[in-house]
C-alpha cells in the first residue's frame, strides 16, 4: 500500500532532480571537449603529419568547422543548466502543490476532530462547533423536507459568570468538568454533546415523536443539575436555560439551525425560563436581540468586531481620541456602538465584549510612536460597572501595557448615576483614585449633574451632539447650551461638545467654551488604520 508523500521526501525529489540535470551538463560538456581536441589532433595529422602545439593552433585558424566544434562544449553547459532550472521549477511546483495538499487534508482532520479555535474556556474532553455543524449537516441531508425529525438544543448554566469573575475562579473549570459529565450521563447513545466554549454547550438529537420529543429531552438535561455540585469548597446550586430548534423547520442549514438555537436559549435567560423553543412569530425585538447576541458571540471570536475612533480637540491644541466600536454586520449593515455595546446582559458575554474593547485600544495606542499617543476615552458596556469587576480589570490593562492612568478617561451612562450605588461608588473612587479620569455622558444630564458631581468622583462631561446641532433651531438654544456649559464648569467638570459638524458649528462650540470639541469640522470617524495618519496631520 502506498503511502502520501510528505514534504521531506518531496524536497528529496527536489534536490534529485536537479542534480541529475546538473551531472549530464558536465558530462554534456566533456563529450563537447573530447570531440573538439579529437577533431583538432586528427586535423593536424592530416595537414602537419605530426601532433605539436603550433600545428593544432594553425589548423584552429583555417578551418571554420573547427570553431562551431568548440562552441559545442559551451551549448552542452548551457542547455544542461536550462534543463536542470526548468527541472528545479517543476520539482518547486510540485512541492507547493503537494505542501497545500497536505494542509488542506490537515485542516480537515482538523475539523472532523472538532478541534476548532472557536471553543474558549475550560477544556472538558468533548467535540466542538466544527463537529457539531457537521453532524446536523448530515442529519438535515438524511431528514425529509417539511418534517421535524431533527433537534438542536442550545444550553448555558446560571453560575459560570459567578465562578469565573469572581472569588472562586478555579471553581469555573470544575463547574465546567462537571456539567459535561452529567449532561453525558443524561443523553442516550444517538445524541451528539458538544462544547462551545466556556459553559456554552450544545445537543444534536433526533426527534422519535412530536415536539413534546424537545421538552422531554429538556428535562433530563434539568433533571440531571436536581443535585447540587460538589466543588473544591462545597457544593453549589445549578440550573441550566435550554434553547431549542427543530430542522428543517427553524433552519435548513446547519449554521441557521444552530443560530436559531442560540438565539431561543438567550431569550430563556433573559426571560428567566428552563426551556424556550425558537419562534420565528414570537415578540421581534425579542427575538432579534437574542439573534444579535447569538451573532455577537461569533464576531467577537471571529474578529468580526471593529474599533474605530474620532478625534476629539482641545482648546489648547491638546488631541485626544474616543473609541467608537462598530460592527459590520453581515445581515443589518454596520452597527454603531449603541446598538450592541450595552446589550449583553450575561456577565460572561460582558465580560468578553468589555475585555476586547479595553484590549484593543491599548493595542491601538501601542502601534503609535510613542511621542504621538493621545489621551484615550472609552465608554465600556453599561452594565459592565455593576456586574464585572472593571476598576480591576482596567488597571491591570494599564499595569500591563505600562500606560499612565491620568491618560485614560472612561465614560458611563447618566442612567447609572441616577440611583445611589455603594459598589459603583467603590469601583469609581478606586478608579478615581489611581488617577483614571471618569465622564459621564447621555441626553439626561441637566437634572442628574448636581447630585451626581456631590455623590461620584466625576471629572468630564460629555454632551450629546444634537444640542450644538439643533442650537440655531430653537430661539434660546444658545443661551440654554451656554448656560449648561457654565454650571457644568461650576461643578468642576470639563466639558467635551459633540456636533461640530461644519466650520459655522464649530466656531459657536469654541465661543461657548468647551474644553474639548468633536465632529466632522475636526475629523470624521477614523478607521484602525487611519489613526496614526491622522495624528501625524493634526
């Protein structure tokens, strides 16, 4: 039985193939010489009647076919050096052909295996999403149209969060461990488990009956957490949030089906229910947030997610840059900041969502020349301040990169502000006091601003671009706008105006006296790449 090649032996081949056409130009070549001195002597015999130096030479001067002889030697040589370069790029050609053979068969082993790099989390020994799509790809070719013979469940815990970001963090693997061993336990031997990440995990089933088939399937997956688990320190209450679809019904295609499925276990969690089967007639913005978290999830580890940035301008000449997250979503277009940033509720989801937002504007900042690195604001997810532990996770950012917290300004929603929290308070004076520089922003500020400056350690303001836009349509605007502006300064806080969309907006903005203007009369919004040229030009 023949084996596959493998790279060695091909550059084996390779070096062989030119060196046999390298040996027959030399033996090309003394052949070429042989016959030139063979012709040469015989000539002079025939002309001299003896071998000597000075006859050969004179033969060579009288007799023209002697000359085309001697270039024999030399077109040997020659041709023999171009059989061997076409012989070379041949075996070159060969290689690259067999080497991306070979990494596409390993790419799909790869796959086959469930070894995919979508898979993030405690590790627990199971197939992954690769191996998941497949089989319900192959359970939808067996299954008849029109006929729900086919189930995926999507399922997460309600403790992992807990676990993982708080003081039991290695609890979280062994939740993980656990979860997969009982889910095991409570499947039959036709249904197919696998992981999709952290406490993220999937069923493929087939169905025997009618829909009742999901939620008999649904409670031995409950029933199998009736018992707590037992963990290093003690055991712990857990119970699951069951999403299901059905196929071909919800989805003829495995990633759709799997989508569906997703998007339904979302709306258990946020509803507060055991199991929830997908429907496409149910409460739209409903379903469509489940599905934009569903999506979200798969942009964030698919690098689906990018950091954009406006620049902000002092009155001073000072520069800074506020990042402005968008998604170019495959189905609604491209999505600004305030259309996801606040929408995953699930601390670990937030969790991800706030760590790459932070992550890569510190790797942006890093790919600038030192001298040219602005001040940085960022607004992180709303409800990242009460449900993850962000005064440590934005320091220990800072430590890593070794950026100085007085160049860093994080924003948070009014709402926030409204109601008098003890942990927001702790997480914003540990900020405050390591010197990151907090702002709040949002459309509310008027009537939230006294109370909030007294009760928070707040040092900006950012207002909403639609009053500087909207000033010359109100008779007061003016007066209103600059009369905020000198209550906000009264309370110490400087103030950032937005809309300064055209040279007659930005020259009312700077007579009010903001500290720091923003729109499209100072710099329209900067890709990733266009931000260190345009600090190179302002």
């Amino acid at each position: 039985m023949s084996s596959a090649p493998t790279l060695g032996s091909l550059e084996t081949l390779s070096r062989l193939l030119r060196t046999r056409a390298n040996r027959h130009a030399w033996i090309g070549l003394g052949v070429g010489l042989f016959a030139a001195l063979a012709a040469t002597l015989l000539h002079c015999r025939y002309e001299t009647g003896s071998y000597t130096l000075t006859g050969m030479l004179w033969v060579q001067s009288q007799n023209p076919a002697l000359w085309l002889l001697d270039l024999m030697p030399l077109a040997f040589l020659l041709w023999g050096q171009y059989i061997g370069m076409v012989m070379s790029y041949q075996a070159s050609a060969l290689v690259m052909d067999e080497t991306r053979a070979l990494r596409e068969q390993a790419s799909l082993l790869a796959h086959q295996l469930g070894d995919v790099t979508d898979t993030h989390g405690p590790r627990c020994h199971l197939p992954g999403r690769g191996q998941l799509l497949d089989g319900i790809r192959q359970a939808l070719i067996r299954t008849p149209t029109g006929q729900g013979r086919l189930q995926v469940l999507a399922l997460v815990s309600d403790r992992y969060a807990a676990l993982a970001y708080g003081e039991r963090s290695d609890g979280a693997d062994r939740l993980v461990q656990q979860m997969a061993l009982r889910l095991r336990h409570a499947l039959g031997d036709h249904d197919l488990l696998t992981h999709l990440g952290h406490d993220r995990f999937a069923v493929l089933s087939p169905m025997t009956g009618d829909d009742t088939d999901s939620h008999r399937l649904a409670r031995r997956l409950h029933l199998a957490f009736d018992t707590p688990v037992t963990l290093g320190d003690g055991p712990l209450g857990v119970s699951l949030h069951v999403g299901v679809a059905h196929g071909p019904r919800h989805g003829n295609q495995p990633e759709s089906l799997l989508r569906n499925a997703e998007a339904a276990c979302y709306l258990a969690q946020a509803r507060g229910q055991e199991t929830t089967v997908f429907d496409p007639e149910a409460d739209q913005d409903a379903s469509g947030d489940a599905h934009l978290l569903a999506d979200l999830y798969g942009a964030l580890h698919h690098d689906g997610l990018v950091d954009c940035y406006q620049l902000q301008r002092g009155i001073r000449g000072e520069r800074r840059l506020r990042q402005q997250p968008q998604w170019p979503h495959p189905l609604r277009g491209t999505l600004s900041a305030h259309h996801f940033m606040d929408l995953p509720a699930r601390a670990t989801l937030l969790h991800q969502l706030t760590a790459w937002q932070l992550r890569e504007a510190m790797h942006r900042l890093e790919s600038l020349p030192p001298a040219s690195r602005p001040h940085l604001v960022i607004r992180p997810p709303a409800r990242a301040w009460d449900r993850l532990p962000l005064a440590d996770m934005v320091l220990r950012l800072l430590q890593a990169h070794d950026r100085p917290a007085e160049r860093l300004t994080l924003e948070l929603p009014v709402a926030l502000l409204v109601r008098e929290s003890a942990a927001l308070k702790q997480t914003l004076t540990t900020l405050a006091s390591a010197g990151v520089r907090l702002g709040m922003a949002g459309q509310s500020l008027l009537g939230t601003l006294p109370a909030a400056a007294l009760v928070y350690p707040l040092h900006e303001a950012r207002l909403p671009s639609v009053w500087l836009r909207e000033i010359g349509r109100h008779e007061r605007g003016a007066a209103l706008l600059a009369q905020t502006l000198a209550q906000l300064h009264e309370l110490g806080l400087q103030v950032t105006l937005g809309g300064a969309d055209s040279a007659e907006c930005l020259e009312t903005a700077s007579a009010l006296g903001a500290d720091y203007l923003e729109g499209r009369a100072i710099e329209l919004p900067l890709s990733p790449t266009a931000v260190a040229l345009s600090l190179e030009t302002n």
